[in-house]
C-alpha cells in the first residue's frame, strides 16, 4: 500500500448541525437586513461559508429558511423566559421580571424586530404555516396564568386579568419604544436610544404595568403573605 503523501488532502465529513447553524445565523442577518423579499440565498450561502446547494438540501426553499429563522427567535425569547423560573417567585415579582426580561431582550435582540415587522408585512404567512409556533407560546400562556391566579388568591391581584391580554400589554409597551425609536427621538427632541433613556423607559414601563390604574396591582395589598 502506497504511503500517504504529505501534500494529500483528508475529506472532512460535513457536521449537519454546525452548518445548519451558520446557515441560519447567516439568513437571519440577511433577512434583518433586507427582508424576505430582498434577500439572496447566495448572499446567505457565501455568508455561511457554504454551497449554495446546501440551502436546499436543510431548509428546501428561502420561504421555508425564513420560516425556520422566525421559529429560532421566537424561541430564543422562549427560552429566555423558561430560564427566569417565573412560577417559582412571588406574583409581583414574577410580572416585574418578565416585564424587565422583554425589555431586555428587545434591547439586545433589535433584529427581532425588524424580522417580525416583515412578516406582520406579508399577513404573517409563515407563523401561520409553522407547526412548532404555537407550542412555544402555550406553556408561557398557562404560566402567566398561574401566576395571575395565585395573585389573586392572596389579594394582590384584581380578578378577570386576561394571560393573553396581559402579555401583549407588556410586549407592546417595550416593542413599539423599540421599533419607533428613531421617529420618537425626532418628534420629542431627544435621543430615546441613549442608555439613560431607555433606562428610563423600563422602569415607567414596569410602573406601568404594576402601579398605574388601572393596573394589575391591588393598590390596597402590596406584599403576598408569607413574602419577606
């Protein structure tokens, strides 16, 4: 058997999940970037490294990459909230840091935006069409739920608060700071995405949300018993 040469090069096996990842992660700047109707998988591929056959052959088309881009951050903001153990504090508490964690995660994720705002363009499509979008949300829907019935159960929380209502409450209050920004900033004279204000901003939206009428707070109760 011929001894191998120096110069002879080794086939590297592909790793389906890490090229997977950097398709994804290379789509979803393209799309932030140019929405679903201005970017080019070509762009994606040479941007992942990758043939652009490799597109193809883990997502089958551009509609479908766009689809598995808008599911990952879904589920990033999923997850995030999984990890704030929400159903294990106090029910004040637990709405001020999911209030807080949507805050932040705008904050941190401007993307996110920008991604939801074409798709809210395009009637949604995709989201409708995804089989896995639902599921993520239903265990955040049943928590919230939890945590509004025990408020109420020790007094700190006036009854017929809707999980669903609420949650949207929250996000709108942070998403729509975020996503008008810049015409915000020139209509009031000020630079809304300086640290400073957008400090400001979390806290009158947590303010919001747990102390102005007509408010989710029982103004006659402010701590749940038991709660040092």
């Amino acid at each position: 058997m011929p001894a191998k040469r120096s110069g002879d090069t080794v086939p590297q096996r592909r790793d389906p999940v890490a090229t997977r990842k950097k398709l994804l992660t290379a789509a979803r700047l393209e799309f932030a970037r140019h929405g679903l109707a201005g970017a080019r998988v070509d762009e994606i591929a040479e941007r992942a490294g990758v043939n652009k056959q490799l597109v193809y052959h883990y997502f089958g088309d551009k509609d479908a990459l766009y689809l598995a881009v808008l599911e990952w951050v879904y589920e990033d903001i999923r997850e995030q909230e999984r990890r704030l153990n929400l159903e294990g504090l106090p029910p004040d508490k637990a709405i001020r840091r999911l209030i807080e964690a949507s805050f932040d995660h705008l904050a941190a994720n401007p993307d996110f935006i920008v991604l939801l705002n074409d798709e809210n363009r395009g009637g949604a499509r995709h989201v409708r069409g995804s089989t896995r979008l639902e599921a993520m949300h239903s265990p955040l829907v049943k928590s919230v739920s939890h945590i509004l019935h025990e408020g109420v159960r020790c007094g700190l929380f006036r009854k017929g608060i809707d999980p669903v209502q609420l949650y949207i409450s929250i996000a709108g209050l942070s998403y729509f700071f975020f996503s008008n920004t810049p015409t915000l900033s020139a209509i009031f004279g000020k630079d809304l995405s300086s640290r400073a204000q957008r400090r400001a901003r979390r806290r009158h939206v947590v303010d919001l949300v747990l102390q102005s009428p007509p408010a989710i707070i029982n103004q006659m109760v402010e701590t749940c018993p038991g709660d040092g």
